[in-house]
C-alpha cells in the first residue's frame, strides 16, 4: 500500500484517515446525544467539530500548496528525480 509513495502522499493519507475517523465520530456523537436528549446543548461539539473541520482542511491544503510551491509537481516521486539537479534540469 505504501510502497513507492512519497513521504507528503503517505502524511496526507494519515492525515485524512484519522481526520475522517474524528468528523465521523464528532457527528454520530451529536445524532446520538440530541436524539437521547433533544434539550441537551450540542452547541460546543458543533463548534468543536466546524473548527476541526476548517482547521483539518486549512492545514491539507497549506501542506499540498507547500508542496507545489517548489517547483515540482504534486505527482513526482523521488525516484523520478535522481538524475536532474534541485531545478528538475538534467545532470
């Protein structure tokens, strides 16, 4: 699975699981405590999980742009390069 993956494929892979398993578990924990109890405010774990989500995306997003920002593209892999020079040139 993780063979000949560069290292930002595989963090932003991570990322995502582990991002998508805590939305995930925020929501049915909101579907679950409103439907016990329709009074209880669910208020902070709304704003918890839409700040999760704006900070998650944030962040994935700064990661990728930080990536294409050097002048390679997001699909090259570091055995790709090994006979061209830090401006993606030949040797």
């Amino acid at each position: 699975m993780f063979k000949g993956r560069s290292v930002i494929e595989i963090m932003v892979l991570a990322f995502t699981f582990v991002v998508a398993f805590a939305i995930c578990g925020l929501g049915v924990l909101i579907v679950v405590v409103e439907a016990n109890n329709p009074e209880a405010d669910t208020g902070v774990i709304a704003n918890t999980l839409s700040t999760l989500v704006s900070g998650i995306l944030g962040a994935l997003l700064g990661l990728l742009a930080g990536k294409a920002s050097n002048g390679t593209s997001l699909s090259d892999r570091p055995e790709d390069r090994k006979d061209k020079d830090d401006r993606g040139e030949p040797l």
